[in-house]
C-alpha cells in the first residue's frame, strides 16, 4: 500500500498495480475503516480499480497528518480477502436488432451470436469503479472470448441501458451518449436517477449478474426501443 499526495486537499492510495477481486475487496473495506475512523476530516472518497482518492478538509488537517491516521486506520488490511457487496440481478435484453456489435464479436471469436450472449450472461461480474458518467459503473472480467477493444470511431449517440464491451470490461450506459463501446443489448433499468433510493443500483464492490429477457419483458420493464 503507497499513499500519495494527490493535490492540495487529497491523497491517493495505491493498493496494487492492477485490479483483481481481492484488491477490490481491499478498498472496499478500507472505505469503510476510513469512513468510521477519519470522518471529522473526510470530504469525499472515490474509489478505483486498484486506488483510493482520498478528499479532506485543509481546515482540519493536512497531509502528514491523515497520512498517520490512514495507516492505523487500515492496519491488519491485508487479512480482507472477500468482497461483500451485494449480488445484483439486471435484465439483459441481448439481440442483433439491439445488439449493434453481437454480430461483429460473434465473428471475432468464431462462434455463433447466441453463444456470445450465453457466454456474457453466463459470469459474475465485479463493479471496480464508477465513473465516465453518472451511474456508468465498470464491471469485470468479461470472458477473454468475448473481450473487444472500442471502436476506432466512437458513436455520436449510444441509446441508454446498452449493455457494452471494452476489452474485458462490461458496462451499461446510464444515459444517452457518445461511446466507443461495443453493444450487445439493453438493459431496461435506470443506472441513475435521483428520484429513486438509492439513485444509483450498483456501488463499488458489488456483484453483477446480467439475467436474460425477451422484447416483450424488455417494454413491460419500462425499456425504450
């Protein structure tokens, strides 16, 4: 674990050089020790694949100081080993006419279209971060069969709950937008909004699992064609 400074009222902490549940399951315990330990000082916490930004009060402390009160905070960190968010269900309207992508990862990874989707469906996802846009929330790993870097010409306008591909990462667009990912379906759950509670379905550490539908659950669920 390397802190850094981050900025005049932050720091960063590195937990590994890359992702994995295990360091996912780090941060997502270190949130809550500094939350209860450090919240006299604490502005905001945003977690990452492999970091944690820490934002705090200057008026309260400086630097040196929450550097020491981090590293009592998360002693005996490393026996966390297990992430405990919540296993999250969305539905998953996977096909070609929505599927912008389906047929192009298909022939990728020479297999038919429909073993694509079951291959998609078929993992647990981790959500690592939040971030790009409200509610966009990066989960992993995709299957290294399906795995597709973005597109060389992003596209103008991405409809809102398309399922997407990025290398190995998976995701579902929380709202209209451009984007460069690869689109397998829609999924008919809002990503966002602030008239639910929570506003957002899915927080760092939880798990996904993309349940299939068809059309007609799709428009009953409230999805847009």
């Amino acid at each position: 674990m390397k802190i850094h400074i981050a900025g005049e009222d932050a720091l960063i902490i590195y937990f590994a050089e890359q992702a994995s549940p295990h360091i996912a399951a780090k941060i997502q315990k270190a949130v809550t020790l500094l939350q209860k330990d450090c919240h006299d000082v604490l502005i905001d916490l945003v977690p990452s694949y492999a970091s944690l930004l820490i934002i705090f009060d200057l008026f309260k402390c400086d630097h040196h100081q929450l550097r020491n009160r981090i590293r009592v905070s998360l002693l005996g960190l490393n026996h966390v080993d297990k992430l405990e968010g919540k296993l999250i269900e969305l539905p998953a309207y996977y096909h070609e006419k929505v599927g912008l992508d389906l047929q192009r990862i298909a022939e990728k990874a020479q297999i038919s279209t429909a073993e694509v989707i079951d291959i998609h469906q078929s993992l647990e996802y981790h959500a690592y971060a939040i971030g790009f846009a409200p509610g966009f929330a990066y989960l992993g790993y995709v299957d290294q069969r399906i795995a597709m870097p973005r597109l060389k010409t992003p596209r103008m306008k991405v409809p809102k709950g398309a399922i997407a591909i990025a290398d190995r990462q998976t995701a579902v667009y929380p709202s209209v937008s451009p984007g460069g990912w690869n689109i397998i379906g829609l999924c008919p759950i809002d990503m966002f909004n602030v008239e639910n509670d929570p506003i957002m379905p899915v927080s760092v550490g939880d798990r996904i699992k993309f349940c299939p539908i068809n059309q007609q659950e799709f428009l009953r669920l409230g999805g847009q064609l």
